[in-house]
C-alpha cells in the first residue's frame, strides 16, 4: 500500500483531540487557523466554561503547526499565553470573579506564519442578591405591599413568596405568588413573617432568599372620612315630568308642586366615591347608608347610593319652597361607620301662571 493512501487511513481514524504535531496542511497555501465555539456566554461566578475544540481544522501554510491559547480582558487583547495550553483544545478553569474573559488559540506553522481564531468571549457577572422593602404594622383589610429588588445575576429571574409564622421554620409558598412585589393578606389579626426566593436562570447563578419582613396585622377601629356636598341641592321644578302639581286642597294654588319625582338611576344625590378615604382595601369597597327626611321626620331611607334605589317622591309644598335633608353614613371594609354628612334638598315652586 503506497504512503499517501496509509495517510488517508490514518486520518480517518484520528479522534478530534490530536497533538499539534499530527495535523496536516498544504504546503505553500495561506495558513488559515481553523475555528472553535464562539459564542458568547454571560453568567455568574464561579461558572465553569465548556472545552474548547477545533471544530474547523486549521489548514495551509508549512508543517507542522504549534498551538498557543491566550487569555484577554477584551475581544482585542491584549494577549497572554496561557501556560501549558499548546494543543488542539483548551478547558478553561472555574471564573471565580466579575469581568470579561476572552480566549482563542494562536497558530504558528514550520515558516512563522501566524494565525489566531475568533475569540470566545465569557461575560461573568456577580451572584444575584435580592432586598426586599414593607412590611411593619398594618391594620386589617389594609393595602400592604412588598417589594424586592434582584441586584446583579443574568438571565429570567423568577420569585416565590413564602411565609412562616415562627420566622425560623415552618416556610410555605403562597400560591400564585411569583411576581417581584406581594401584595399582603390582611384579613387576619396576627404577626406573620415573609421573604421571596429569587431564582436567576443565567448558568451558576444562585437562588437566594431574601431577609425575612415582619408584618403585624392590627385590628382596624378608625372610621372612614369623606367630603360631602355643600349647600343645598335647589330644584325649581318647571315641567311635568319633574313634579306632580296636583293640588293638595281646595283653594290651594295648583301650580304648586305636592312633590319631586326621583327616579331611579337620577344621581343628584350621589356621592363621589373618589373623596372617601380609608386606609381599608378598595377590593372590600365601602357601604353608604343614608335618608332622606323633612323637618326630622324620615320620608325614606335606603343602602347603596340614592339612584340604585326604587323611584321615589321629595315632598314640595303648595305654601312656598320646602326644605328636605339627605344625611350619608359610610362604612369601610372592617365595619367602621363614619360620623354622619347632610345637605339640604329644596324644592322650589313653579312661577305662578295668572290668567286674564
């Protein structure tokens, strides 16, 4: 068998990882440095990178070639050999510390040509660590958040809520509870403990814990304020479909109205939900109670805001107007009324309509 096609036998049988002093070239072709995995990797420390392996064979130039692999701070160098790395691969160590860690391989054939391959380039980034801020004394029913920040670390984070009644033991995940804030269950009365658990996805990033954030839910015994209207709500009824101007009596001016129609859905005495303020959940939402009555005595008196009532009358007065009150109480989630608001409801009467 003729040396050239021993040659070829021999290199279908070589394993990728061969000494620098076996591999082949055309003598008198450019030297060209072949190639290994190049893509860019950022993680955390203490991350360990993958062999680097030729993939691409270097070729041309003179034989034999020799083998260098060189660490830099940047894609551009500068260059340092790295002791010992003289061979087709090159397993970097552990990268215990933050920065940019580029490698590649310097290739030098039997005249001195020179050819470098592209570098690989490792970002590494410090562990991740998360804070959390909130928490303290809370009243029951109340909006309390709590929040983290993730510092540092690579990749999706994701977080896990727990809580602990002891704050040593006894750690459960809240259900649902993956985003970087938690909005606190205050319905209960008690001293609960909470912390996130953040996980970075980025390779050797660990999965911390935050500190552990005491809340104390008291009982809620404030009342609700809010601003009522001020003055009186003036109707001067001029039509029909506002008023019944039936008479009330012989002799009595018929163009006095006996009484205003509310109807239902009218919102003319309707409070504005936007100036209640509480320290209670809005999800709870508050209660309104109220009446409406005349010279004290209660015509009619209802929950809800007056429009979600049925249709009902506001006594006029065929002598001249007449003064009714509507009076509001509010009440927040955990009970608590506020102290009564009033205003006034007049009804006015229609111009009198004299005939000649």
């Amino acid at each position: 068998m003729s040396s050239a096609l021993l040659l070829t036998a021999f290199m279908l049988l070589l394993p990728i990882e061969l000494s620098s002093q076996d591999i082949p070239g055309n003598t008198g072709d450019p030297l060209i440095a072949g190639a290994h995995n190049t893509v860019t990797v950022t993680a955390c420390t203490n991350y360990n990178p993958d062999k680097l392996t030729f993939t691409t064979l270097t070729k041309g130039g003179q034989l034999p070639y020799t083998y260098q692999w060189q660490s830099g701070s940047s894609a551009s160098g500068p260059w340092t050999d790295i002791n010992g790395a003289t061979d087709l691969f090159y397993d970097p160590p552990n990268l215990m510390t933050a920065g940019i860690f580029c490698f590649h391989c310097r290739i030098t054939d039997n005249s001195g040509s020179v050819a470098t391959t592209i570098p690989k380039m490792v970002v590494i980034v410090p562990d991740p660590t998360v804070t959390v801020s909130g928490g303290g004394i809370v009243n029951q029913n109340s909006y309390s958040l709590i929040t983290s920040i993730v510092k540092d670390g690579t990749g999706i984070i994701s977080y896990q809520w727990l809580v602990s009644l002891t704050g040593t033991s006894g750690w459960i995940p809240i259900p649902g509870e993956i985003a970087s804030s938690y909005k606190i269950a205050t319905s209960s009365v008690g001293l609960f403990y909470y912390r996130v658990h953040a996980d970075a996805s980025g390779a050797a990033c660990s999965k911390p814990y935050s500190a552990i954030i005491p809340v104390i839910i008291i009982p809620d015994k404030s009342p609700p304020i809010f601003t009522a209207p001020t003055g009186p709500f003036v109707f001067c009824v001029e039509n029909i479909a506002q008023a019944n101007f039936w008479s009330p009596g012989p002799g009595v001016d018929p163009y006095r109205p006996d009484f205003f129609l509310f109807r239902k859905g009218d919102r003319f005495f309707d409070l504005d939900p936007s100036l209640f303020i509480d320290d209670c959940d809005s999800i709870f939402e508050f209660q309104i109670r109220w009446q409406i009555s005349v010279s004290g005595n209660v015509i009619i008196a209802g929950a809800g805001q007056p429009s979600d009532h049925d249709s009902f009358e506001i006594p006029g007065s065929p002598t001249g107007p007449l003064m009714n009150e509507i009076t509001w109480w509010i009440s927040d989630c955990n009970g608590n009324e506020s102290l009564p608001a009033s205003r006034s409801i007049m009804i006015k009467p229609r111009p009198q309509i004299i005939l000649n």
